[in-house]
C-alpha cells in the first residue's frame, strides 16, 4: 500500500502488502504499516495518527476510551479540544468520519455502483477502483490550468474526479449517505479581552508542548513573520530541548528577511539553530510521488525530505501554520457573491471558482452569521487552511511529522472571540500581547520589515487600505482562467 495511507471500505478487497487491516462495521480499514492505529476499549471509536489534548495529558488510547463513552455533543466538544494530524471514526449510532481542525490527515471519499470509498488521497481510492475524471468543462479548464498547476491548492471539497470528494475543515462526514455535515460553530461567538483569551491559550500551549516534548525530538521552524514568532515564543520554557531552524530554499537569496532575522534572534539569545540549505527533488523522486498522490504540490517534499538526522526520540517538526485562522486574513470586505469571494481569496477570474463559491455562500454564510462569526475567515480556513496549511502537513508527513500547536478548534476559537481589529494581519496586536506574556525578548525584533509590508501598513494607519481592498475586490482581477 502507498506509504502512510489509509482506505475505508465496504468492498471486500485484499490487504496490500505492508498493511494492517481492520473492521469496522460493515466496513474494512486498511492502513499502511507506518500509520499509527488506536481503537477503543469496546471498538467503538478508532484514531488513526497521533493527537495530544488541550487541556490533560491523555494518551491517544486514553482519548478514544474515553470519547466512546460520550454522547452527541459531548463527542464534538472532545474532539474540539484535541490537537494534531488525525482521523476519527465513530461506530456509534452511525458510522461518522472526523479529523482535525484542518483536515491535514485527508478524508476522501467517493461511492460508485454499490461500494463507498473513503482514504487519504484520490489515488488510493484509485487503487481499488476506477474512478474517472470529471467531464465538466469548466472543472477541467481550471484543472488544466497554468495557475493551478503552478501552486496545485485543490479548490474546496472538489476533486479533479467524478464522484470523490475532499471533507473540509469543521465538517464530519456521515459514511451511510456520505454527507458532508457542518460541525463547527456550534454556538454564538462569545468575545474575550486579550488578557482573558492569554490565560486561556498560555497554559494550553505549556501543556501541549510538554506532552510533545516526552515522545519527541522538537524541531521549530522560524521566520521573519508573525506566525512562527508566536510559535517560538511558546516554546520559551523548553529551549535547551529545541533545535530551531529556517530552510532556504534553492531559488531564493541569502539576504532575505526570512533568513536573516531569524538567525540573529537566535544567535542573541544564544539557541541552538540550523540554517537548512534545501536542494531540488531530482526526476525520480517527483515521479515516486506523482505515483502516490493526485496533483501534488512538490514543495512540501523539498523542504521535509530528511533534513534531519533520526534522534533517538522521533523528530517532529513544529510549524506556525493554521494561526493565520485568526488573522483576519482575507481582511474584513464584505462580500456578495462567488465573484467577489474569488477576488477576496486572490484567484483569477474563472467561472468554476465563483460558482463553486457562489455555492459556498448559499449554504454557509448564513449559518456563520448566525453564530456571529466573520465569513471571510471561515472561507479562509476552509479553503487557504484546508487545501494549503492542511494539504503541506499530510504531504509533510511523507517523511516527517509536521505539527503545528495551533491545530485545534478549541484554540481557533479562543483566538477568534478576540476583537478583529486587535488580530490583523498585518499588525497582529493581539499575537504581540500573547509574545509579551511568554517570550517579551522576541517584541525586540520586527514583523515582516519588508518594503511591502511597510507601504500595506502606511496604508492602514491613514485608513485608506479598506478602500483599497474594496476596489481590489469589485474592480480588479488576478488574471483569468477560461
């Protein structure tokens, strides 16, 4: 079977080799070797990767344990509170599907004839059935495109084939009828001070890097922005057991901010670091993996493939992906149709994006609404989060474990009940409050000092960049597909 994949079906098919295989139900789970399994006491509830718990120390065995004794709500809220790279499958009731706060162990699913589909990727779903392409011309016009293949972000839910869909961030999926359904918000955004929401997330962030520190050898990656300076400064009281890194990657200079400013931080505060020179993949390993995922982007296998030696503790490799949830990322325009949503996300003018976002808005935005969330930031998670932070950290986890302590619904909504203007993204107060309370040596140093970043910021202070935003969204295009 393909290296650290999975396939849940109905269909009786042989065990590849290198594979464990399990029922469940009237359904066999097939994993390949290396992907960790943990099932309940009375085979209720099954976890597939690894997690750690916002608020105790559980084991993942402890986890699902204990989940198989919950109910309904009480189901959600458990896995809300959980934090990394998994799938769960609940046999209670009805077979329900899982995973983590950004779906970054994939859940693929497709039905054909009388048989369900559910696995890591759409080429494993492949390997045991035919699935072909969709004939929409407009989906294949994207798919074919020069802007997507260039990048590879596979849009939303969608797939390039007929019948296989992707399940997004804060869904479940119902396997009996293979429905996608909403999980996340339940409940009407409640707003913290930042002071309230620090003392909520420091002492998750202590507990989930202890945890992680006991079974691994922690890597974290760092950079010029906010993300990984948040990340670093979590990590205070643990780093005379943390190697710090930035990679360079082949087709960018040494002068870069992001290469620069992370190695005199480190070097000030006398850390241990290592500044990773990246090479190209050579033709054989881009073949490798174009065999085992669909579409690919390649980047992530640049820069994880064995860039560390094994330690006797397995390596994991912490990122400050999935914090930009709470950036006010796509900032706060309003939008009123799949049109204005393609520009608010920075894609080109296409036909299948904006009726794919157009649908998008018709069955969620008023839900969100509802629960006083902003759309935008859920449009962000579901489609940057899911397909980007999320798509890199499966592909990551090829060779690697790539972990980001931001991972967990619990945590995203504890950011986002601070007030938006305080968690902009281009000023983030907010991460810079959270900074001061654990690492205030790391506010010596700036955010982003790029020319670019300093004009976006003038902007703001003169208060002409939401202008500047409306006309971008209603007037100007990033190219077009058609």
């Amino acid at each position: 079977m393909f290296k650290n994949q999975y396939i849940l079906t109905d269909k009786n098919i042989p065990p590849p080799s290198l594979s464990n295989s399990l029922k469940i139900g009237d359904y066999n789970l097939v994993t390949n070797q290396e992907i960790q399994v943990f099932i309940s006491n009375n085979n209720i509830i099954t976890l597939i990767g690894y997690s750690f718990h916002c608020y105790n120390s559980k084991t993942e065995q402890e986890i699902v344990n204990h989940l198989s004794t919950l109910e309904n709500e009480e189901i959600l809220s458990e896995i809300d509170n959980l934090c990394g790279h998994f799938v769960i499958i609940s046999n209670k009731n009805q077979l329900k599907i899982y995973t983590d706060a950004c779906s970054s162990l994939k859940v693929f699913y497709g039905k054909s004839n009388k048989y369900t589909f559910i696995g890591s990727d759409p080429k494993t779903l492949c390997q045991f059935h035919n699935f072909t392409f969709d004939n929409d011309k407009e989906r294949n016009t994207f798919y074919q495109s020069k802007y997507f293949l260039n990048d590879n972000t596979k849009v939303g839910h969608h797939t390039r084939y007929k019948n296989i869909y992707q399940l997004v961030s804060n869904h479940c999926l119902s396997v009996n009828n293979l429905k996608s359904e909403r999980i996340f918000p339940r409940k009407k955004r409640e707003e913290l001070s930042m002071k309230d929401a620090s003392e909520k997330l420091i002492p998750i962030f202590k507990n989930i890097l202890s945890q992680i520190e006991k079974k691994h050898t922690i890597f974290t990656s760092i950079t010029a922005g906010y993300d990984s300076r948040l990340l670093m400064s979590a990590t205070k009281e643990f780093t005379k057991k943390i190697r710090y890194y930035t990679f360079k990657l082949p087709d960018k200079p040494e002068d870069l901010t992001d290469y620069v400013l992370p190695k005199k931080i480190c070097s000030d505060l006398n850390l241990h670091y290592s500044f990773i020179k990246i090479d190209n993949l050579n033709k054989d390993i881009i073949k490798e993996v174009k065999s085992i995922y669909d579409l690919p982007k390649l980047r992530p296998f640049q820069q994880y493939r064995n860039i560390f030696p094994k330690n006797k503790k397995p390596n994991i490799l912490l990122v400050g992906f999935v914090s930009e949830v709470a950036k006010n990322y796509l900032e706060k325009v309003k939008v009123k149709n799949g049109k204005d949503v393609v520009r608010a996300v920075h894609s080109p003018d296409n036909k299948y994006l904006e009726n794919y976002y157009q649908n998008w808005l018709d069955r969620n935005q008023q839900h969100i609404k509802k629960f006083e969330y902003e759309v935008l930031d859920f449009i962000h998670w579901e489609q940057d989060i899911t397909n980007f932070a999320g798509q890199n950290t499966y592909y990551a986890h090829h060779y690697v474990n790539l972990f980001s302590i931001f991972n967990s619904r619990e945590i995203l909504k504890i950011m986002l009940a601070v007030k938006p203007k305080l968690r902009d993204g281009k000023n983030t107060i907010f991460f810079k409050y959270l900074i001061e309370k654990m690492w205030p040596e790391l506010l010596n140093y700036p955010f982003n000092p790029t020319k670019k970043e300093k004009i976006i910021l003038f902007m703001k202070k003169i208060k002409i960049y939401p202008i500047y935003k409306f006309l971008q969204i209603y007037f100007y295009k990033h190219g077009e597909v058609k």
